[in-house]
C-alpha cells in the first residue's frame, strides 16, 4: 500500500522495497539518503541511470583511540556516553576501542563504573537506557556476543528487546563483532601496540564516518588527523560534531559521499548556476 501526502513543497510517500524502486526511477535532481552501504550501492546505481546526483550518509565502524597516559575514568565516562546513546542505535556512536595494553586494562576497570554512573546499578530500569529497533536485529546483536570476555554486561530479554549495555575485551579484527557495523549496545576494547599500530589497524579497514580520538598529545592528534581518512574527527568527544550546524556532515568512501547541516545542506541541495550577461549595444 503507498500514501502520498503531497504539499507545495514536501511530498511524503509510506512504504518499503516497491515504492522505493518507483521512486528511484523518477528524474529528481539530488537524492539523499541515509541507511547502509548495502542499500546505498542500490540508490546510486538508481541514480546512475538518470545521472541524478545522490548524498550518501552510509555511517560504518567509527573509532575511538584512547592514548596512553589518558585520564581513563574521564575517557570511559564520554565513551559510554558516545556508545550507549539510543542503545547504540547512532550512525555516529564509538564502534570500537583502540589502545594499548595497559591503556586498555584501565579502561576495562573504568569502564564499569562510568556505566553505573550514567545508567544506575540496573540499566533496564534506567529510564534513559533505550531497546532494541525490532527482534531482528536483536537476534543479529546477539549473535555478535560470542568472542572475547565480557567486561560489563551481556544480560538480554527477547521480549522487551533490552540488551545490557556491554563492554567485550579480548576483541581481535577477525572476530564476529568486528565485520560490520554493530549499531546497538555492544563495545569492544581491541588491544594495539602503539599509535602506529592503531593508524595501521585504522586504514586497512573502511573509512569511518568519524574517529574519535583521547590524548593529551598534539602530535599523537595531528597524526590520527593527517594519516587517516574519515567522516569526521572528534577529539576528546564523540558524537557532538553532530550537533553542531556550522560544521559540515558526511561521510567518505564506505561511510558515504556528500556533506550537509547548516549552510552546507543549502548547498547540498542547490544548484550554481553561472549567469553571464553582455548588452549588444
């Protein structure tokens, strides 16, 4: 079934797969969409056909390093709460956690008190702890608990689709949770040798719609700022890049194309066009 609500300027049209095909085969003059690299190889290929221009926001696996030296009960406190926003359920939320052994041990003693802090002793009765989209991707997020060690968490109901806020340590790049963005509750702690290291891990994966980064270091900043590719960095906060209107929107490569918010969604959605006028006379 599709209904269409159509005004002067906004035209909203309800359904699923059919109506968005029909959609995609109508020569618009910019297409946006917001979704996975799945669904977004579709829309452009759409687009393609009608030489349509598209913004792809795609999201992927953002990253948090957290540098040596670190306070890591200050980083584990806005790490929780760029993960654990909506149960997870943010394009931009810290997918995952690089740093080094020791780094990573405190973080993984922090990590548990910054939890409670924010949640409580019980986070299914937080009011501000959300669940599950649908019992679909419940069962996917469930299926990505099976590597590492739990730190934190781990609890679940199918019937509220609660999953606890969980923290996994002993996460390696060829693990499960670590071959698609999670979008939910779920944050594991990888364990690198050095900067260099996580710069490696960093750039043999997809670009990330963000990376964030937590060092007392300009140099270790500067590195991760010119020697990677993302959406977006964020130093020392995750998520609020989002929320901010004068900075662009958008991702790279696998995390997307196009940027927008604020002045740059006028942009995104205007045309330029040269008008040159020269009297006969």
């Amino acid at each position: 079934m599709c209904r269409a609500i159509s005004l002067d300027a906004v035209a909203v049209v309800e359904g699923a797969v059919a109506e968005t095909t029909a959609l995609l085969s109508q020569r618009f003059d910019h297409i946006f969409y917001t979704g996975n690299g799945v669904v977004g190889r579709i829309v452009m290929t759409a687009a393609a056909k009608n030489l349509t221009p598209v913004a792809l926001e795609l999201g992927g696996k953002s990253p948090a390093y957290v540098d040596r030296g670190v306070d890591p009960a200050a980083a584990a406190a806005r790490i929780v709460a760029g993960r654990f926003l909506n149960a997870g359920q943010t394009c931009v939320a810290v997918d995952y956690v690089l740093a080094d052994p020791d780094t990573a041990a405190a973080l993984e003693s922090a990590f548990p008190q910054a939890l409670e802090d924010l949640y409580g002793p019980n986070p299914a009765s937080a009011p501000d702890y959300g669940r599950i989209v649908n019992e679909r991707h419940f069962d996917r997020l469930l299926g990505l608990l099976g590597a590492g060690r739990v730190v934190v968490g781990g609890t679940h109901d199918r019937t509220t689709k609660y999953l606890a806020p969980t923290v996994l340590a002993g996460i390696t790049g060829e693990d499960p949770v670590m071959q698609e963005e999670i979008f939910g509750p779920i944050l594991p702690i990888i364990e690198v040798a050095d900067l260099d290291a996580a710069i490696e891990f960093i750039n043999a994966r997809d670009k990330p719609l963000a990376l964030y980064v937590f060092t007392d270091s300009d140099a270790t900043r500067d590195r991760l700022q010119n020697e990677t590719s993302s959406g977006a960095l964020g130093i020392g906060l995750p998520l609020a890049h989002l929320t901010v209107p004068e900075l662009p929107f958008g991702g790279v490569g696998e995390s997307g194309m196009g940027h927008y918010h604020g002045l740059y969604s006028l942009e995104a959605f205007s045309h330029r066009k040269a008008v040159l006028e020269k009297p006969l006379g």
